[in-house]
C-alpha cells in the first residue's frame, strides 16, 4: 500500500516509488498521484501536470538577439528571439514558483518598449546585457519609456544602456526605467542615455534598488530632466547589509532641472561608492523635494549631489544629508 502524508494536493511520482534508479527529471508518461482537498486521490501523467501547473521544465534561461527570430523559442544562442518583449511574453505564461528565470541578450540595440509583466506566481526574472560594456546593450525607445513595470514583481537588470529621447503624447514623457505598483527593479551596471523625462522613475508603492551587484557601476552619457525621480516610491542602493555602493561615472557633459527629485511622499536615500567621477560636467540644481518627500545622502551634505546650482526644499520635504 502507498500512504500519502502530507497536505493536499501533495504528488507523488509513481514510477520513481517502483524504481529507485528513475531520473531525478520525470518523463513525460510518468504518472503522478495526488491528493486533492477532499481527500480524493487523482492521477496524471507529468505532462499533463506541467500543463496544469504551467510550469516550463528545462528552461530557465531566454536568448535574444538583432540577429535572431521571435518565431524562435530563445531556448540558446541558435535559437535567440529577435526581442526582450518576446521572451517576457513566453516566460510569463509558465508559474515561476519561486524560481529564476534569465534572459540573456547579445550586444546591439533593441528598439522596443520593454513591458515588465507581473510575474506569473512568484521568483524573479533578470535581464543580462553587457556589464562591463553596457554601451554596447541598448535599449532604446522611438517614443515612450524605454523599460516600464506596473504591478510586476521582481527583475533585475545588468549591463544595459537605456534611451528613452521622445515622449509619448501626454500619457508617457519618455523615462528611461519607469515603475509603479507592487514592482521592484534592481539595476546594475547601467548607462543612461538622453531621455525626454527622467533616467528612473519610481511611482507609487514602488522602489528601484541601485547597483544590486557588489562593484556595480553607475554611468550618466545622456540629458534628462531628472536623474532621478520618485513619486510616492523609493530609490535607494540595493546591495542591503554592505558598504559596497555603486560608483557613479558621468562621462559627457549633461543638462538637468534637477540630478534628485522626491515629491508626494517620495523618497530618494542613494549614495555611491568614492567620489562622483564627472560631476563637474552636470548643469542644473543637485537637488529637489516637495510635499512631504525625503533626499537622504547619510551626512554626506548638501553639496554632495552633481549640479551646478543648489537644492531646494517645498512643502514639508526634506533633504537629510
């Protein structure tokens, strides 16, 4: 007799219980028993259990290229999809169930507007371009936001170039990596490239961790608005439990209203690793904060952010430095 012990909807593999030397991996015939919440006891094959669960057995990595096909299944680097928007669209119809999932691009551009899907179940998905050349990995928008995530769960990003020069009509003002909503975006390794509105954008009940990567680096090519923004968010240094923050590197000479803007409950505690290599090479005010929003740069003072003209408080908002 077979005992089940365990809670419902618990599965057992009935080949692996007759024959110990199974594969760890189950074949698409092997039949499954399990126990529902009535205590009925069920059978399926692994095939139709994958299906149900919607899990993708073996793939835990994506490719994509300019020179590959979104006919293609990304499943390596003969087979790359054309876009990052495929693969995001392939992965998210399978249960991540805590898992990873990455893609990998190849070096070149891709002129997309990156949707991030809310995760099916839970894990996270990473995006991995160029860390060391990140100016080779671009993505860059005709018009609109480069990277946008709405209610989408956890990503990483590492080693791209992000562009985003032309807004979208009135709807979308064109940000390099805009979040919002249960979203989380950790990003390493990055360049920022002109963008119409702000380099990175956190909107409500969301937050961007900085140089998730211990000795990430940081790069500013490109003119914004805003370097960085956060609206009822947070932007802060994602490597928790660390002194190793990201290094900041401006490498052209860039004009902006303001390097930091928190406004609405906002808040901005960013810091980086040595000196802000280029900081003579940003025009515009260091800093901004209104309607009970916060600038942290943990006592380094207010001069401490790149800007040719000093912050400014409003409304209650407050720099702490």
């Amino acid at each position: 007799a077979i005992v089940i012990s365990g809670p419902a909807n618990t599965v057992v593999n009935l080949n692996m219980l007759a024959n110990t030397t199974a594969n760890a991996t189950p074949a698409n015939t092997d039949v499954f028993i399990r126990q529902d919440t009535s205590n009925n006891i069920l059978t399926m094959t692994w095939a139709e259990l994958k299906a149900a669960l919607k899990v993708k057995e073996d793939q835990d990595r994506y490719y994509c290229g300019n020179d590959g096909d979104d006919n293609n299944d990304g499943s390596d680097d003969f087979h790359r999809c054309r876009t990052i928007q495929h693969c995001l669209d392939r992965i998210r119809t399978y249960n991540l169930r805590g898992n990873q999932v990455t893609i990998y691009c190849a070096d070149g551009t891709y002129n997309e507007n990156v949707n991030l899907w809310p995760i099916n179940g839970s894990g996270t998905i990473s995006i991995v371009g160029n860390p060391t050349f990140p100016n080779n990995c671009i993505i860059s928008s005709n018009t609109g936001s480069a990277v946008i995530g709405n209610n989408s769960g956890n990503y990483n990003f590492n080693g791209f170039k992000l562009i985003a020069a032309n807004a979208a009509g009135t709807t979308d003002p064109g940000r390099g990596i805009w979040t919002s909503g249960a979203t989380t975006v950790s990003l390493s390794n990055m360049n920022f490239g002109n963008c119409a509105d702000s380099h990175m954008y956190a909107g409500p009940a969301s937050q961007i961790l900085l140089g998730q990567q211990i000795g990430s680096t940081l790069t500013v090519s490109g003119n914004a608005k805003y370097h960085m923004t956060s609206v009822k968010g947070l932007i802060t240094v994602g490597v928790q439990g660390t002194t190793s923050n990201p290094a900041m590197k401006i490498s052209n000479a860039v004009t902006m209203t303001n390097w930091a803007y928190a406004d609405s409950l906002g808040a901005i505690s960013v810091t980086y690793s040595g000196t802000i290599t280029g900081s003579n090479l940003v025009t515009g005010s260091k800093y901004r904060t209104g309607s009970q929003s916060s600038i942290s740069t943990v006592g380094l003072g207010v001069n401490y952010y790149p800007g040719t003209t000093a912050g400014s408080n409003s409304y209650n908002g407050i720099y702490i430095g």
